[in-house]
C-alpha cells in the first residue's frame, strides 16, 4: 500500500479498528510475556505494550498517561507497570520555522476535543491495517545482523505546523535497558528542519547531573536562582563536550544526585503520580553518526507539572534530548540503565 493513502484512510481505519475506543486500560488484554519479548497479544482488545521481559518497555495511550505520548516503563528498577518512568514526545520543526510542533500538548484532530495528538502502531511502515486503540500492533521479531529485534512503527496524526512523522523503534535481546527509535515523514509532509524526540519526564526520578567529557554540570548550577512555575530556557551542549565510547558514538548522560528515593520528603500538595519510589537509575541518549550540528538540550523545572508544588531538592531536568538537522531514518538510542553513572560511563568505555 503506497504512503500517499495514510492521510485518506485516517477517518476509516479509526471507525474499522475501535480507536478512541472508551474501554478502561484495566480491561484490556495484557501482553505476552513469554520468551524475551513483550508484546500485545492480538484478535483481542489488548494493551498497547512492547520490548523486553527483563529490560526497558514502551506503551502507548489508552495506558495511563497524557495522550500524545510514549510511555517507558521500568520494571527492573522495583518499579512495576503501569506506573511510567518517564515519557518521550515528537517535536518537529518544520523548514524555515522555529516554533515546535507538541504531540501531548496540540489538539487532536482525530478526535475531536482531546488534548494530544493521536499514536498509533504498525508492523511495517506502510501498515495502516493495524492502527491501534483496542487491536495494536503486535510488532514483528526477527535477525539483524545475526541478533534478534522486535521492531515496532509508531505513526503520529498530522501536526498542527504541517508535520507528518513516525519513528520505528527497535528493541535488542542483548540490550535489555534501551532502545533505537529511527525518524522519518510520510506522505504530505511539510518538509522538516528537525524532527525531535524529547524524554519530557526527568522531574519524576529528579535527573540533576549531567556527565561531559569535561565534567559534570548540575541543573542547581545551570538555573541556580530559578523559581518560577514555567521550564527554564534551554541549555545547549555540543557534541563535542559529550563523551564517546572506541566506536566513536556520543552519549548523552544524566543521573539524579539522590541514593535513596524512600527518604524524600514531598510538600503535602504533591501528587502520587510524581513521588518516584523505585531504584535510581541513569538515562542517556547516544547517537551513532553524529554530525557536527548535534546538540544536547535540557530545560529544567522548580515546580512539578500543571502545579505549584517545588521538587524536593530544588531545580532539576525535564525535557532531555538531542537535537540535530533531520535526516529521513536517521536514529537514536534512548536508555535507561540501573549502572551508576560512574559504571556506564566505565562500562561504554571498555
């Protein structure tokens, strides 16, 4: 099936496959979690879930959480599902434009009135066959380079800016803490300047410390005086401040500076959803073939979301991401390891 009917089909595949469907997560069919591999068992309502049964996994909207989002969940950190540990949006750019498109923030237009663009998942990236909301994709297994993937599509509605995106995210059974998520337009896209993939929930696990190949620097030092309910301006760090393993590969890498989450002391205002109780935990982004224009970007936060509430500790990282010129199947890694800092740093090293 060519590209070009994606936009056509929108409006008969939600009628054909039960998106925006009203049934509670809680009812829907859990994954398969037999072998390595976690996926959405199908010929049912089944939730929206994929990648390791003893690593890092991603869902999918109705599942807990804003729409318009991916969500990461983190088992192996005593952190069961389906509390999130962090989420990643698309923000792209179109050409010529400055101004980001926001999947969780833009209104639907798919279905009307909801706040976050509508994600869907595909086997293959022309599968419209298979949007999800009730019947998600189950994603396809397979060898690559003599190592076995799950590979999942994951399509976005238009943006409001123009943007037509999706990513193709990858799982590796040797690499159970993180996975490639690989960016590109379909069909009637305007065309891009940047297609951004941003971990939009550092506050959560209250990432504070960011590892250079020239030190660290903290959010307490980078916004010391911030105390505003809004992000903080940006940071930028080029990519040649980051640190690279023997293959030449850049990583990104931020930690929280706390040992014990069971000691934090929250403001009674603060919401369950924020107060983070499983193990810490350090997450990076790495990018294989970076080109000169690579930035690493962080905003930061005084107070939790769409609330008043100050982070224990003060100002720490938010958005966390890397941001380069858009290139059609260019890839990222996202991760999120339980090594300290110290370790993963030692371990991409050797």
């Amino acid at each position: 099936m060519k590209r070009l009917l994606l936009p056509l089909l929108f409006l008969v595949a939600d009628l054909l496959y039960g998106q925006g469907s009203s049934m509670p997560w809680q009812q829907l069919a859990p994954p398969d979690t037999t072998g390595t591999w976690v996926q959405p068992v199908q010929a049912k309502p089944a939730m929206p879930v994929w990648g390791h049964v003893n690593g890092i996994r991603i869902g999918l909207d109705p599942l807990p959480g804003p729409r318009g989002l991916i969500r990461i969940y983190t088992p192996y950190l005593n952190y069961g599902f389906s509390e999130v540990m962090n989420f990643i949006a698309f923000e792209p750019i179109p050409k010529g434009k400055e101004t980001r498109g926001f999947s969780e923030l833009e209104m639907s237009s798919i279905h009307p009135g909801k706040r976050g663009k509508h994600f869907w998942s595909a086997d293959h990236p022309t599968g419209v066959s298979a949007l999800d909301g009730e019947y998600p994709a189950r994603g396809i297994v397979e060898q690559n380079n003599d190592e076995e993937t799950l590979t999942v599509y994951l399509f976005a509605e238009p943006f409001d800016n123009g943007a037509k995106v999706y990513a193709r995210l990858r799982f590796f059974a040797s690499r159970p803490y993180e996975f490639e998520l690989a960016t590109y337009t379909y069909e009637g896209s305007q065309e891009l300047d940047y297609f951004i993939l941003t971990a939009t929930m550092g506050n959560k696990p209250r990432l504070r410390t960011l590892f250079l190949r020239d030190g660290k620097e903290s959010a307490l030092e980078l916004w010391p005086d911030y105390k505003d309910i809004h992000f903080t301006p940006h940071a930028y760090f080029p990519q040649q401040r980051m640190i690279r393993d023997k293959k030449g590969y850049v990583y990104f890498i931020a930690a929280p500076d706390e040992v014990d989450y069971l000691k934090t002391v929250y403001t009674a205002g603060t919401n369950q959803h924020w107060k983070y109780r499983g193990k810490p935990a350090t997450q990076y982004w790495i990018k294989k073939n970076p080109s000169e224009q690579l930035n690493g970007l962080l905003t930061g936060r005084f107070t939790y979301w769409a609330s008043k509430e100050p982070i224990p500790g003060g100002v720490s990282i938010e958005n966390f991401e890397l941001k380069e010129p858009f290139k059609a199947g260019d890839s990222f890694i996202f991760g999120i390891t339980p090594l300290s800092p110290k370790a993963f740093i030692q371990h991409i090293k050797h």
